[in-house]
C-alpha cells in the first residue's frame, strides 16, 4: 500500500466525519467504519469486504466498482446512495436504518437477503441478484429493469407497479405477494397464470379432459 493511502486509511479510522473527499483504490477489507458519517464521498475500485458500517451514516455518496461482499450493514443510515458496478455478495441489509434511499445498478448482489424493508422507488437495473430474498418488503415502484433474478424468493412483497421488464429468471406467487400493474415478462406471466390453476392457448400443452378422449362413433 502506497505512504498516501495509508494516511488516507489512518485518518478514516481516527477522524468522525468526511465531505465531499474520493477515495479510491483503497484496501479497507475488515476495517471498522462504524459511527463514521460521510457526507457526498465517493469510493472508487475499493476494497471493502467484510468492513462493519454500525450505526455509520452515508448521504449522497456514490460506490462504484467497489468490493464489498459480506460488508456488515447493521444499522446503517443510506440517504441518496448510489451503488454501481460494484460487488455485494452476501450482505444482509435487514438490519439497516429505517427507510433507506438506496439505488443499485450493474451490481453482483448474489446470496443478499432484504427482510421487512420499505424500498419504494428503488432501483436493481441490470444487477445479478441471484439466490437472493425479498420477504415482506415494500417494492412499490421499484425498478428491476434486466435484472437476473435466478433462484431469487419474493414472500409477502407489495409489488404495486413494480417494473421487472427484461428480467431473468423470476418467479413469483400471485397467492404470496401483492401484485398491482406489475409489469413482467412473458415467461414469469405465464407461470403466474399456470399458478392460479389456468393454462394459455398456444402456450401451454393441452390436458386430456375428464374420462380421456370422447369417443365417436354410432350407437348399438
């Protein structure tokens, strides 16, 4: 690590609070950034792994291209923060401050667990959220425009307007979510209506009626 990024990684960990600063290309893995408040920072090609936020507080901040898998988020405060490209694997955000404002686009999110959360408005453009949970949430506008949604659970989400266009992979269960002018693919729609107990013309294969085929022919 270069003598400048040390001094910049010593006074992370001395100093309370940070405003308008960058920094980039920093090794930050494990370190504890708890109680500290940033205040329109941008972190650039960082590597932030398993660092612990506790009860930090980030507003109008922007991480791009950064690492930080496992990160513990526990009471975190988000306002305005912007992910991009960056690397979010494993992170439970149950645990963040009330009423996040947060938006990710292009990130790895694999493994990521969301629980009882409001994020109206939030953005998942074109993120990888595979084998990720969405349980009892708020997602009421929520943008998850080309998002890959593989192996991903929504339990109990209110999905009110909730733009999943382009996504891959997505299931959902009309029984355990509310879903109002949710917009869907073609395939998801499709098993949604194969879940209410219907099938599609020219989609689904036919059923042999009651008794199978209906025979013809003249009475004796």
């Amino acid at each position: 690590m270069a003598q400048d990024d040390g001094t910049v990684v010593k006074r992370l960990q001395q100093e309370d609070s940070f405003e308008r600063e960058t920094f980039e290309g920093l090794d930050l893995q494990n370190v504890d950034l708890g109680d500290k408040e940033f205040y329109r920072c941008t972190f650039l090609n960082c590597e932030l792994q398993e660092g612990r936020w506790k009860d930090a507080l980030l507003e109008a901040c922007v991480f791009q291209g950064c690492n930080l898998t496992r990160a513990n988020f526990n009471a975190i405060r988000l306002r305005g923060v912007r992910f991009e490209g960056s690397k979010l694997m494993g992170i439970d955000w149950t645990g963040v401050a009330a009423n996040p404002e947060v938006n990710f686009e292009e990130c790895g999110m694999p493994y990521s667990s969301f629980v009882g959360l409001g994020l109206r408005q939030t953005s998942f453009v074109r993120c990888v959220a595979r084998e990720a949970n969405f349980f009892d949430m708020d997602l009421t506008d929520a943008d998850f425009t080309s998002a890959d949604l593989t192996g991903s659970n929504f339990r109990g989400c209110t999905l009110t307007r909730t733009d999943f266009s382009g996504a891959t992979g997505l299931v959902l269960d009309p029984a355990r979510n509310k879903m109002k002018d949710t917009r869907i693919p073609q395939d998801t729609a499709m098993s949604v209506v194969h879940a209410l107990g219907m099938l599609v013309e020219g989609y689904h294969a036919k059923t042999a009626g009651r008794g199978g085929a209906k025979k013809t022919g003249a009475k004796r």
